[in-house]
C-alpha cells in the first residue's frame, strides 16, 4: 500500500469531502496561501479558492462560533484552530453554544461541525502552545472527541467526522504530522467510536492514542522479541464516544490494564479509562492494579532536556509495563 | 435618528400590517406579564427576564424582516421570537417546561428557537449568539441564499470580546447581517454609562468600518424604517450596526431589587411606553378607532390565556426523553 504522511491524509480527507460536498469548507487563521501553521492545508486554496478555504482573523470565538452559525444552517464547516491551547480562547461558542444547541433546542438543530485542532508537546513551543486538553471536551456532552493516532485512521475518521451531523473535535497529533504510514488510494471511511487493536496479546492491555501509540507499538515489540512478552495494544481513537466494549474484552483476556497518554495524568482520560474497566465485567479478570502512565502535573517546559521527561518515555512506559506482569498481591 | 419624514404615515404599511406590529406589541406584553404572574405565585421553575418596555424594538425590526431571514436573540428573547412569528402556544408550553414546547421542554425561556423558522435562539451568555449570527450570515453569502440575518444584543454584550471579534469578521467578509444593540440601560446592575468607554455606542461600529444608525427604540415605527433600510443595505452590501435606545422596565431577572436606579427613573421611562404611544399614532395618522386598538389588546390577551390553557395541559417530556437529542 502507498504511504503518505498524517498530514497528507488529513489534506485528502479534506479535499476528498470537499470535492463531493459543496456544503463543505475550511476556514480559520492562515490556511489559505500559507497552508496552515503545520501546512496540512498547503495547496487546497488554489484547488478550491478562497471562498472555501477561509483565512481567518486571529478571532477564535468567532472562528468556533461562525462554523456553529454556518453548521445550524446547513453547512458542514471544518475549522482549524492553529494550536489546541487556543481552543480555551473560544471555548464558550464550543462548549455552551455548538456542543449544547441541539439537547437546548429539543433536537430542533443539526450542528455538522469539525473543528480541528493540533495538540501535543515536542515542539519546542512551551507551556502555551504544546498541551493535550482532549479530556476536557470529552467531559462536555454533545461533543465527539477524536485523537487519530495514524495517516489512516486520520483520514478515515476525518471523512467520518465531516459527515457526521454533530460537533467533532479532532485532536491532531502535531508530532506525527510528517509521519508516513500505509494509506488505502480507494474511498474508505472509519467510523467513530470504534477502537483499533493494533497488536494482538494475551499478557497485558496496553491502552493508548494519538502520539503515544507509535512508542506503545515500539514497546511491545520490543518486549515481545526480548523476552516473549505479548502486550495488546489497544487505540480507542475516539475518546467520545468511548468503544468500551473493545477495552473491556481486551482486559478481560490480558488480565492486565496499562493506560499511556500524553496529557497531564491528573484529571486526563486515562482516569476515565480505568473507571470504566473497573466499573466492568472485566474488574474479576485484573490481576494487577489499572495504571496510568501520563504527563508530569507541570506545565510544559521550554528546555528540551525538560520537555522529553515530562510526557511519558519509553523507560517509563516500558517499567511501567513489566511491573504490571511482575504484580503479586500482598507482594 | 433616522430621518424625520420617516415616522409619519408611510403609504408602503398598510393597515393590516401596522395592525399585525400591534397585535404582537400587546402579544409580547401580555406574555411577559403572565410570565410575571406566574412566577409571582411560585408556579414556574428558575428564572426569567422580562422585555416589557422594550417591545418596540422586537417588533420594529422584525417586522423589517422577510419571512426566511434570520434572527438570534439574548436571554431578554420572548419579545424577538414573538416579533419573528413564533406559535404562542408551543412558545407557552416551552415556558413552562412542557413537552410540546418549542425545545421539548429541555430549553426554557432562555432558549426558546425555531431554527426552521430562521430563528436561531434565545442564549443564555451575554454575546453568545453574536458569532453565530455571523456565521448564518456566511452561510447567505456562501449559498447564495440572500437572506439577511438580524443579530440582537443588549448593551452588556458591547463589552464581550465575541462582539468585537464578530462585527470585525463581519465587516472584512461583508456578510449580510444587521447588528442590533438594545441599550436598554442596565446590563445587570451597571448603567452603559459606567460600563462602556464610547457614550456614543455607533462608535463601536465605526472601528469596523460599518455604517451605524441609532433610532428611538419605543418608537415602533422609526425601528422599522430604520431597520428596513439597514436590512436591505446589509442584504446588498454587509453588515449594519443599529443602536435601539430603550429601557427596561422591570428587573434584570427575578432577582432583582432595583437597588441600583431609582423609582422616578423607571416612572419616566413608564410614561415613554412604546405600546400607548403607538396606539395613538394610529388613531392620528391611521383611521384606527380607540375601539379597534383596544380590540388588539384584548385578542392578545385572549390568545395568551388560550397559549396558557393549551402548554397547561402539555404534558411534561418523559423521564425517558432524557437522553434524547443530545446527538443527532
């Protein structure tokens, strides 16, 4: 299969909808000639011109509230909000106007919106340009939440979401950008809510999305050549809806629930995750406490040194891992 | 103040339709009062905000209105929906909570819409509804729907940053929305005077580069003409601000001691009353009778008692409704 890049995939996801909907377009800061600040939009302007492919003032209230204006009127807006953190900027028009509009109204308003929205450390941008805030909109009923983790999934959920008739934030992974990947050349869409198990195993659960997947993967393997362990990884992709069904039934094979993210571990989804396993059919089957491997309970720092330590590492993850298959109780 | 000539019999409303402002003058009246009624005796759950005094502007300006373009509204929205053509009676039952109501009973009065309609809702944060007004306007635009969409506001939202951010994007893309401030004085407690830095609110709109007009807003007939213009100016070429100078006459919401104005202020408003002086200007200018307005008073009056009978014996929305229509 060919490979492109997370970012391609997103621009063809775009472009692709785009093509066969007119209702469709994208709007927000520099995405026309400029591409975008991580050039995933690069091209689509002089593909679809300027009335579909929007700049934007630096407004983030009115770039989240005008795509909820144009949704409940019929069309099917993608914003691009440069930085996830700018999100709290336009936050009301997020969470109190587009995610509420439709249980307000009785169901008296279809609100077909995506806003996407690069996430995650890495960059070297510090404490107000590099966080995972995808918990919070996970909290906010009304809203679907997406964290693809890989250029197919980015694709095939990003198709989902501009066809889906309610507000989707879509959490994209700013250090897999350039990352390439298999990308079917054929039409395909992946639903949300579904989870993806992206390696089989039968001693532990290794739950996880977006960015941390590839270092879960690099995990597993590794310890599956070394030492024979069999970790399941397993990418919920969707965080809302939640594929509970696939979580609990891998935890109840593996016995075993490791929880990586990004995102502060404090308050963060993976705390959401364990509930949901030890609120399940699968809590008899544990035979080790649900961990959760996330970020330090710090802002992001700046010094590169720093900022590799504050989100989980391949050391932490990894001991985290063998001392989940060493657990005895009482031990 | 738009021009003079204006607010003298003009030949393009006829009877039938300067009829229709009054009867929903005295509709919105009569609502808000029994809103008030019921809530006085404790029949009715949370809270609400009253337009009594105001009705002139709602009525103006949606009577400028053709039937497919849009309105959004504030928390202060009975008197929008109702200028906008809303049913009293799913309206009503929406009041009360009721499963007929235009939200299911899942809104209340602060959020009463009727997208269908073009009206796109009440809101319940100050400024709420202004980027999404916007955002109907592009869909026009993009669509080519040549529908105009008047976005309401009060004086608090001026001092939101949706605001700024929202007459700014409206401008630069030239959509075709009408803003409308309602400076009815008070946002809360605080007089405009000791909120806003501009006494002249127009000025917010020159910083945009938009024509701003500002009308008597209890004078129904200079909302209209002024609106109607800005309405087809916006539908030809963009975004109008209007700034509508009225009161409120009762309290910000049930809350409300009036500690913060005094009695001989809001007497001096009573006396401006837009619905008597309305009244009046048909007598003079318009062949009514005093017979024929106080007819219009009394079928309002009647259709809101007949709006309480029917959301009355609405039932309430099902516990098992709960859940629905959170998603579509």
């Amino acid at each position: 299969m060919r490979e492109i890049t997370y970012a391609e995939a997103i621009r063809e996801a775009m472009s692709e909808e785009m093509r066969q909907n007119d209702d469709v377009f994208l709007m927000g800061e520099d995405v026309g000639v400029y591409g975008g600040a991580f050039g995933v939009s690069l091209g689509m302007v002089d593909e679809f011109g300027s009335e579909r492919v929007r700049d934007m003032p630096i407004s983030e209230a009115a770039i989240i509230g005008s795509g909820v204006g144009a949704a409940a009127t019929g069309m099917r807006p993608i914003v691009e909000i440069q930085f996830s953190d700018f999100l709290t900027i336009g936050m009301d028009q997020l969470v109190n106007q587009g995610a509420k509009m439709r249980y307000m109204f009785g169901g008296n308003a279809t609100v077909p919106l995506v806003v996407r929205a690069p996430e995650g450390s890495g960059t070297g941008a510090a404490a107000q340009h590099s966080q995972s805030l995808e918990a919070w909109f996970a909290h906010i009923p009304g809203l679907k939440v997406a964290v693809p983790s890989t250029p197919e999934d980015a694709k095939g959920m990003l198709k989902s979401a501009i066809r889906d008739d309610n507000p989707v934030v879509f959490f994209e992974q700013k250090l897999l950008y350039r990352k390439k990947g298999p990308v079917p050349e054929k039409e395909y869409t992946i639903p949300l809510g579904k989870a993806r198990i992206h390696r089989d195993g039968g001693d532990l659960s290794l739950i996880t999305y977006g960015r941390m997947l590839p270092l879960c993967l690099d995990i597993a393997k590794e310890l599956s050549d070394e030492h024979g362990i069999e970790v399941e990884v397993v990418d919920p992709r969707t965080i809302r809806p939640l594929d509970r069904e696939t979580l609990i039934s891998s935890v109840k094979k593996t016995g075993r629930a490791l929880i990586v993210h990004e995102a502060v571990t404090m308050g963060g989804f993976g705390g959401e995750i364990a509930a949901v396993l030890a609120d399940s059919e699968a809590f008899p089957y544990l035979d080790a406490p649900i961990r959760r491997v996330g970020g330090l309970d710090v802002p992001i720092p700046y010094c590169p040194e720093l900022e590799k330590q504050v989100v989980p590492t391949h050391d932490s993850v990894r001991s985290a891992v063998l001392e989940l298959l060493d657990w005895e109780y009482g031990s | 103040m738009a021009d003079k000539k204006k607010q003298h019999k003009n030949e393009e409303l006829g009877r039938e339709k300067l009829e229709d402002m009054l009867r929903k003058m005295q509709l919105i009246r009569s609502f808000e009062e029994k809103v008030a009624w019921f809530f006085s005796r404790g029949m009715v759950h949370g809270t609400t905000h009253l337009y009594i005094g105001e009705e002139a502007t709602a009525v103006g300006a949606t009577a400028a209105l053709r039937d497919d373009d849009y309105i959004t509204s504030t928390h202060r929205g009975h008197g929008h929906c109702i200028g906008k053509g809303i049913e009293l009676n799913r309206m009503m039952a929406e009041f009360l909570g009721k499963s007929d109501g235009y939200c299911k009973g899942k809104g209340g009065s602060m959020h009463i819409a009727d997208v269908r309609s073009g009206n796109l809702g009440a809101n319940g944060v100050v400024g709420g509804g202004i980027p999404i007004a916007v955002g109907a306007g592009l869909t026009s635009k993009m669509k080519k729907q040549d529908r105009v969409v008047l976005c309401f506001f009060g004086d608090g939202a001026n001092n939101q940053g949706s605001f700024h951010e929202s007459l700014n994007l409206a401008s630069v893309w030239k959509l075709p929305v009408v803003f409308l401030l309602e400076n009815n004085t008070y946002a809360m407690s605080l007089n405009v005077a000791k909120s806003t830095a501009v006494s002249d609110l127009t000025e917010r709109a020159r910083a945009y580069s938009m024509d701003a007009h500002q009308m008597d807003g209890n004078n129904v007939m200079e909302v209209y003409h002024t609106v109607r213009e800005a309405v087809e100016q916006a539908r030809e070429n963009g975004p109008v601000f209007l700034v509508s100078h009225t009161y409120r006459i009762m309290g910000h919401s049930k809350s409300d001691a009036n500690r913060y104005r005094t009695r001989e202020e809001i007497e001096a408003w009573k006396a401006k009353d837009p619905i008597p002086r309305f009244e009046q200007y048909l007598i003079e200018e318009h062949d009514f009778s005093r017979e024929d307005v106080d007819a219009v008073g009394e079928n309002a009056r009647n259709a809101i008692e007949e709006a309480v009978a029917y959301a009355e014996q609405s039932p309430f929305p099902s516990i098992e409704s709960i859940e629905e229509d959170v998603y579509a």
